[in-house]
C-alpha cells in the first residue's frame, strides 16, 4: 500500500488485506453477525465463519495479521496538514467551498462495542449503549485528516479534542487556516463554531454557510460506515483491539477515495448524528483568552461571508 502510484486497484492487495477489509464490509460484522429479529444490539448473534464457509481460527488469524500492517500505513493515508502546507490546504477547500481560511471540518462519531468488563460503565454514551467516541478530521475532498479512536462513549467531543494531537498542533499554528466544528466544541481562532441564536443577517449568513461547508464531516463518517458497516453494528472484539479496526477502516476508506471507488448505490443511508450539547468549559486564562479571539476572528469572519453574499 503505497501513494506513490504503484497501488492502481483493491487487487494490488495481499490477500490476506482483501479477506479483511471484505470482512470489514459485511454487514454481519466483525467475526459475528447480528441477526434482523430485534433490537441492532441486543438480538441474536451468529458466527459468520460457518455461514462463510470459513473457519473462525481462520478468520482471526487473518485479522490478527492484516491489521497490524494497515495501521502501520495510517501516517501515510491519514495526514493533517503541516504548518508549512497550510495555505495549500486552504486553496484546496476554497476550489468546492467558500468558507474563508478553512481547509477542514471536525466532529465525532459513536462506533458500537460490546459492554468491556472492566470500567464498562465509562462506556455507556447518553444514548444508553456502550461505543467509542472517535474524533475525526477530513478535509474538502473527503479524505480524513486525522483519527482518534481510543475514547470510552461517554466522553465529551470537546473534552476528546482538548486532549488530541490536533489541539496542540493547531494551538501552535502562525497562519490563519482553521477547521469547522459544531456547537458542542470551544471557539477558538482555529475551530469556528456557530451562533447559538443568531439574530442579525451577518449572523444567519454565517450559520448557514458553516452549516452547509461543515456536514462534509459527517458526510465521510456516513460513506465510512457504508463503506464498512461493522462500523454501524456492534464489533465483537477485546476493547484494545478496537482501535486498530476503526483506524484501518479509515484508511481503507482514504485508499479508495485514491482509487475513485465509488460506493454502491444501493447502499441504506446512514443517519448524521446530532452533537454532544453545549461545550464542556475548562476555565483557565489559557483557553479562555483562545475563546475571546476566536469570538472575535468568528466576528469578523462573519461580515467576510456577509459581504460575499451581496
């Protein structure tokens, strides 16, 4: 797996890869499947290896092995721009979208999971059912730019970032490119979030353009669990191995955004997911002086796309 040019098509992959990712993409899930007679979490599992054809030791032996060797290549199919890419990550995103100094978009998703037996509680999200909360960040061409796979459902998508490499990096950024997140995140002059009840016309036009520019994110979340539903239905698998299997998907899904390999029409759409609330605040002059300049950068921001619009 290379970006070189060498990789032309899904066959350029060992076979062990494509046993994988075809695994990934059932429907039936990660090693078992769920069947249709009730509730997605709670109804009866079978194991797809004697359905398959395939014996179980088989299958994992093969996910054991495959991977390893995907997540080894994440840093090269999974790339946040540097600092010194900034401005060419911005004219990237100003060729579809018209947000000023963007070049990406950030939000979180639910991946469900067995109950884990230890601190199985820190699991549970507020919607009840155990998952992980994977941040993620893509950018105008609906390629991620980053994932953070390793939260528990509880935690809070702010509280997720604040602790993220993306933090530090942006936090550290001289130029004045920035990604676009919901209300459930802290403004800052990198992260634009919208108004909360935006009254004046500059207002509503800000909200509508970055409501409009900010859904790409959970538009690749939806082609990444339509790509590989596991992702929608719950992974079997011990919790440390988690991680490994959202990571792979998500660079499976940047290679075949590579390979232009179009999703299958006929595919069930998958619902966006609403946020996490209000921001969890952390008060301390630090992020609180990120606050007041990122109020003021949205402000004049603001009557930018104002002014774009007349």
């Amino acid at each position: 797996m290379e970006d070189d040019g060498i990789l032309k098509s899904w066959k350029d992959l060992p076979v062990k890869m494509i046993v994988l990712i075809e695994n990934l993409k059932s429907k039936k899930g990660l090693l078992h499947r769920q069947t249709a007679d009730g509730d997605k979490r709670k109804c009866r599992i079978r194991g797809i290896g004697k359905e398959e054809g395939v014996h179980r030791t088989t299958i994992c032996k093969t996910i054991s092995h495959a991977l390893p060797k995907i997540v080894e290549k994440a840093g090269i199919w999974i790339k946040f721009p540097a600092e010194s890419s900034t401005d060419q990550a911005i004219n990237e995103w100003a060729q579809v979208y018209r947000f000023p100094c963007a070049f990406g978009a950030i939000h979180c998703t639910r991946v469900p999971i067995i109950k884990p037996s230890l601190h199985d509680d820190e699991y549970i999200n507020r919607k009840g059912w155990c998952s992980l909360n994977v941040q993620a960040t893509c950018d105008g061409k609906e390629r991620f730019t980053s994932v953070d796979a390793q939260w528990p459902g509880s935690v809070h998508d702010s509280r997720i970032l604040k602790r993220s490499n993306i933090f530090g990096k942006m936090r550290r950024r001289q130029q004045n490119g920035l990604i676009l997140g919901d209300e459930g995140y802290g403004i800052t002059p990198w992260l634009l979030t919208p108004y909360r009840n935006p009254t004046t016309p500059q207002e509503i036009a800000y909200n509508t353009l970055h409501k409009r520019e900010r859904v790409i994110i959970e538009r690749c979340f939806g082609q990444l669990k339509r790509r590989f539903p596991v992702l929608q239905h719950q992974i079997r698998l011990n919790i440390d191995k988690i991680p490994s299997v959202i990571v792979s998907a998500v660079v499976l899904h940047n290679v075949a955004k590579y390979l232009n390999d179009q999703l299958p029409n006929d595919e069930e759409e998958v619902a966006a997911e609403d946020h996490d609330g209000e921001e969890v605040v952390e008060d301390n002059d630090e992020l609180n002086n990120d606050r007041q300049r990122g109020q003021q950068r949205r402000e004049e921001i603001k009557n930018i796309i104002f002014q774009l619009q007349l």
